[in-house]
C-alpha cells in the first residue's frame, strides 16, 4: 500500500539515493539538502510516498519570493522537485505526493503553488500556465510555458507579481545555458539572451544577500559597490543610445550598505532597473542599427550588446566569487561545473560561472583589439616582445611596444604563445583567472608584460 507521509529526519540519505536515481546526476539531491538548512523550507510540506517500508517517492515545497506588482513582496509556494524512483513511476505516485502537498498547502489558506516544469506532465496534475495568472518567471532564461502555477483555494487575482528564487536555487541552476528559444521574444536574441542570463542572475543571487560583502576582484569594492558600477555602466550605454552621444550625466545610485544606509534594497531595485531599461533599448531595432558609440571602428548596437555583455559576465564571476567564494571559475578545459566553498552562507557548492564559446571569443578579441588596441596601449611597457594568444581556432598575436600595442592575425614567430579554452583564456585576460587556466609557452617575461598592460584595463 502507498503511503505518504511528512519527511523524517531519518529518511534523508534514502532521499537522496531516490533523487540521485531520478534525475541521474547529484544536483537536485543537493538542493534538497541545501533547502533543508534554509529559512524557507517548510516540514510539512516536504513529503515522502513509502511502500512496503521503502521510499518510492518525494516531494518538496518550501517558501519563494513574490514581489508584487505596484509594491511589497510575500513569500507564496514553490514545488521543487518532485521525484519518483525510476522502477515506480508512472503508477500514480507522482500524483500522489502533489495531491497531497497541494491538500497540505490548500489547507494552509495558500493562494497558489508553483514550479517549473513540463507542461505535459503537471498540466494533467492540475497546473496552469503562470504568465496566464499575472504571475512573471523567475528568470529570462526559463522559457515562459515552463512556469506553471496551481491555483489553490486562497487564491486572489489581484495577487501578481515576479517570483524571484532564494540564491540556493541559482548557485545550483547557473550551470549554463539552455538553448535560446525561439518564442522567447529579446530573450532568444543571441547577446541579449546572453545580457539577461548575467544580469539576472546578478540581480537575482543578490537579492537576499548581504551588499556589504567585499568583491576579491575589485580591491577596495564591496557587492554593493559593484551593484551601484553595473547600474551606471548600464544607464550610460542606454544614455548613448538614447541621445547619440556620451551622456553628459548619468543618475547617481542609490547610497547602499558600505554608505551606512540600511539593508541595500533601494540600490538593488536601481540596479534591476537598470538592466531592464539597457535590455529594452538594445532590444528596440537590429544589431546593425546605427548607434553613438566610443568604438573607433564599430557604431552600432550590436557593439553595446556585445560590450555590456562582457562587462556584466565578467563581473558577474566577481559577484559569483564573492558570495560564495573559491575562484568560481573554468579550469584549463572549460570547467567541471563546480565552483568554490561557500563561506558560511549554508552553500557547500556552487556551480562555476560560464560562458559559450562565441561569447568568449568576441571578449578576447575585444579585449586584445579594442581595448589594449586603442585605448590602454599607451601604458604599455613592452620591449617589442610578441605574444601570441589562440582560442578556439583563432589567433591574435600581440606587440607589445614601448607605449603602443599592435594586434594582428599575421603568422609571425612569436616570442609567447597563450592557449587555451575560450572560457579560460578569457578569464585570464580579463584578470579573472591564474595561469592554470591557460597553456603558456615561451618567454615568460613576455607573457608577464601582456599580464600588466591588461591589468589597467581589466582590473
Ligand atoms: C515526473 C515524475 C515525478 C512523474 O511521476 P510518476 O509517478 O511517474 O507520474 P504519475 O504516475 O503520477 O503520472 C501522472 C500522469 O502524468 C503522466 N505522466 C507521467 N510521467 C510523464 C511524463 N514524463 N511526461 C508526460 N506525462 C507523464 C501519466 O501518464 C499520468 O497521466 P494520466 O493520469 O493521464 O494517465 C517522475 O517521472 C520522475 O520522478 N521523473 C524524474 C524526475 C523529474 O523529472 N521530476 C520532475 C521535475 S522536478
């Protein structure tokens, strides 16, 4: 006979076997161990189905932010996972511990429990679309028809918002990047997608967490400090495009936690804010649309897509890495997917940051040509030394000159060469990663001077 039943503590580690077993990797065992620990989770809501004394099933619902249209936010219901062991499914137990959660949560006076999911499953366990209810996704990278909601007893319509995770969620999800998909309107825009997913995940990992949390990347910046930089850098691309010129101003941030001033909301809704406008105004015409630019060779969005890309999926790692530490980054081969430590925050693990190849590629080649190219090579102290950098079958190779820096593709014998994975030769030039993230031959000298005249533009 099928029971379920409230979790116990002495369920967990069979839990884990059964959530290893169904999704075929650790992470959701992990999340669930994690959520466990958390402020939002709710005992009588994480339930196990037990037959003949084994555990076939199990299901958690804890607490989520809803931040409500026209002010306020409210924790509501979120399911996450649902599991059954792989030799018990399709006999209704999935059903099962749902219908029984939803009657726990229902008789909570709960308006409503939501998830992310496939519609061909949970629509036959009573879920609905959730945009369809004013309900918005909790990332630009969940395809809308993936969020679903179930209306329970509780339920107002005049209840919507943005649902936002607790970073637990992110830290374990942030392992990539799904397929842009085509329905998904800016969001499946290759570098839009791109700026919402390091955006968003900023804003959201950030949300509940502590601003005044020093940024190792950027001596002397707390998160906050960082917050307040990628909310003017964002408002000033958008100023350019707006006006067709450098702006003259851009609007002060809001003074956050290393000001004194309180817990850092007010600098987090101006950074979200932020993000969202840029996203909008790069969205609004093509790539190749004319458009006010400090490229001496490129004036068009697409140059402030790509650009506020790599400015915010660089300092995302920064953010990343401040959180929960470790070096959140790849290793010479791309990356495991695991990242550091977390420091006293309850992560155990995160995921390491990412970026896709062609992403990669444009930041080094932007990084080599446009930065230290036009703009930093003055500050240069080469001898002439070349250093050639390759990625990705590319090939930049760099001259470093008394106070110039020449870039070309010509196969000239070089004195260094730095290879490597896209995503680790990135890092390391953009100073956010050791050598061990690439291969470097040579002449070390040369590679060290490459090291520093890259520092002033990247540190
Ligand atoms: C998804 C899962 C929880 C379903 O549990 P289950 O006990 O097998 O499902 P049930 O037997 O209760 O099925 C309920 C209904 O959904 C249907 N269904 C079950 N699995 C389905 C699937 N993968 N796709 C579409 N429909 C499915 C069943 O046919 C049944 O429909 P019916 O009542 O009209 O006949 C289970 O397959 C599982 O653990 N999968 C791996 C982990 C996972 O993906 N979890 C969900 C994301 S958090």
């Amino acid at each position: 006979m099928l029971v379920v039943r409230t979790e116990s503590p002495t369920d967990t580690a069979e839990v884990r076997d059964l959530l290893v077993a169904a999704f075929g990797q650790d992470d959701e065992a992990e999340l669930v161990d994690l959520l466990r620990l958390s402020p939002d989770y709710i005992p009588e809501l994480t339930l196990v189905a037990e037959e003949a004394g084994e555990i076939v099933g199990h299901v958690m619902v804890t607490w989520v932010p809803l931040h409500l249209d026209g002010g306020g936010r409210r924790d509501v219901l979120c399911v996450a996972p649902l599991a059954v062991r792989p030799d018990r499914q399709r006999r209704g137990i999935g059903r099962a511990l749902l219908g029984e959660a939803l009657r726990r949560a229902d008789a909570m006076g709960e308006p409503f429990a939501g998830l992310e999911g496939d519609p061909e499953y949970y629509s036959r366990c009573g879920f609905v679309v959730a945009g369809e209810h004013g309900l918005r996704l909790p990332s630009p990278t969940v395809p809308a028809w993936a969020h679903q909601v179930y209306l329970l007893g509780g339920h107002d319509p005049a209840l919507r918002g943005r649902i936002t995770y607790p970073p637990v969620f992110w830290a374990l999800a942030a392992t990539g990047f799904p397929e842009p998909v085509a329905d998904e309107g800016p969001y499946a825009v290759p570098w839009l997608f791109e700026l919402a997913h390091y955006a968003g995940w900023i804003e959201s990992v950030t949300l509940s967490a502590d601003l005044g949390r020093a940024v190792p990347a950027c001596p002397g910046w707390s998160v906050g400090d960082l917050l307040a930089h990628l909310g003017t850098v964002h408002r000033r691309a958008a100023g350019w495009v707006r006006s067709g010129r450098c702006p003259r101003t851009v609007p002060a941030p809001p003074p956050g936690p290393a000001d004194g001033a309180g817990s850092g909301d007010a600098l987090w809704r101006w950074y979200a804010d932020g993000w969202r406008d840029l996203r909008d105004v790069l969205a609004a015409a093509g790539p190749e649309t004319p458009a006010a630019t400090w490229s001496p060779w490129e004036a068009t969005l697409g140059f402030w897509r790509r650009r506020m890309v790599h400015e915010t999926a660089v300092h995302s790692r920064d953010v990343l890495e401040a959180l929960h530490g470790g070096d959140g980054g790849p290793g010479p081969d791309g990356g495991d997917g695991r990242g550091g430590t977390g420091a006293g925050d309850g992560y155990r693990r995160v995921h390491a940051w990412t970026v896709r190849d062609e992403v990669a590629l444009d930041g080094i080649d932007e990084v080599l040509r446009l930065w230290l190219g036009t703009r930093l090579g003055d500050r240069c102290d080469g001898d002439g030394a070349l250093v050639r950098v390759a990625a990705g079958g590319r090939v930049w190779t760099v001259g470093l000159h008394p106070g110039t820096v020449e870039v070309h593709d010509l196969p000239t014998a070089p004195d260094a060469v730095v290879s490597g994975a896209p995503a680790g030769v990135y890092a390391w030039l953009w100073g956010r990663a050791g050598d061990a993230a690439v291969t470097v031959e040579g002449d070390a000298a040369a590679v060290a001077t490459l090291r520093r005249a890259l520092a002033v533009a990247t540190g």
